[in-house]
C-alpha cells in the first residue's frame, strides 16, 4: 500500500508525463518540439508582444532553453523580434507572426481538446476543486522550500 508521498509523488510524476507525451505527440503533428508549446501559447496570448525575460517566467523555464526555443521558432518564421524597440536582445519585444498566430491558435485549440478528454467525469466543481489545490500545494511546497533555504 502506497503512502501519501509516494502517492503524490506518483501521481504528479503520471500527470507530467502525460502532459509531455501530449506536447510531443501534438507539436510534431505541426512540425515542431514539445518545447515550443508553452512559448508559443504565452506568445499568442501577449500578442501587444513580450520580452524574452518575461517569456522565461511565463513559462517557467530558464532563459537559455527559451532562447534556443525563440530561434527556432524564429528560423521557421514564426516569430519575430520588434526591430524598432530596445537593442538588448533581453529587453526586445517579441512578437508572433501571421503563421505563428494561426499556429498558436491550433496550439490552444489542441490544449484545450486535451483538457476536455482529461477532464471527463469531473463536474466543474470538482475541476476548481482541483486546480484551488494545486495552487495551495504549490505556495505551501514553495513556501516550505525557502525556509529550507535559510538553515
């Protein structure tokens, strides 16, 4: 019998793996990796543009994994740098361009039919029961994590 760590531990672990295997399986279907997903969604949805700083934390990533996923994407002509603003590549706005918009909406279209199959048989209720918890798991887990980090 399982406890409650191995429990959570096991069911986080299942539910990332199936997020990823989605963004796999999903992105290739367009010709791209799993790891132009969350860039892509977080572009489409700052379309005014963002920097590349501010993409990183949207997508909780570090900025040299989304600085070599904007070059790809940008060597496939999907999004473009804001030639007119800031020089420093950090401070530059970033923009989606007219294929790149329409890819980020069948990006969304494409999580949002995930969402659905993964959410069948939970009520509304239950799903905002669910994403209420997470969010306290994680302040909790955060939180605990930088008292740590002051012993």
């Amino acid at each position: 019998m399982m406890n409650r760590f191995e429990t959570f531990a096991v069911l986080v672990a299942d539910l990332n793996r199936c997020l990823q295997k989605i963004k796999e399986t999903e992105m290739r279907k367009l010709g791209l990796k799993a790891g132009h997903t969350m860039c892509l969604y977080h572009l489409g949805q700052h379309r005014e543009g963002i920097t590349a700083t501010q993409l990183a934390g949207f997508c909780r990533e570090d900025k040299a994994a989304i600085s070599r996923n904007l070059t790809q994407l940008m060597e496939r002509g999907l999004v473009r740098r804001d030639e007119q603003g800031d020089k420093r590549s950090y401070r530059t706005l970033l923009f989606l361009t007219e294929e790149g918009l329409a890819v980020a909406d069948r990006v969304e279209q494409m999580m949002n039919t995930a969402l659905t199959i993964g959410g069948e048989g939970l009520t509304d209720e239950r799903k905002e029961t669910f994403h209420e918890s997470m969010e306290i798991i994680i302040a909790n887990l955060t939180e605990y994590l930088k008292r740590q980090e002051m012993l």
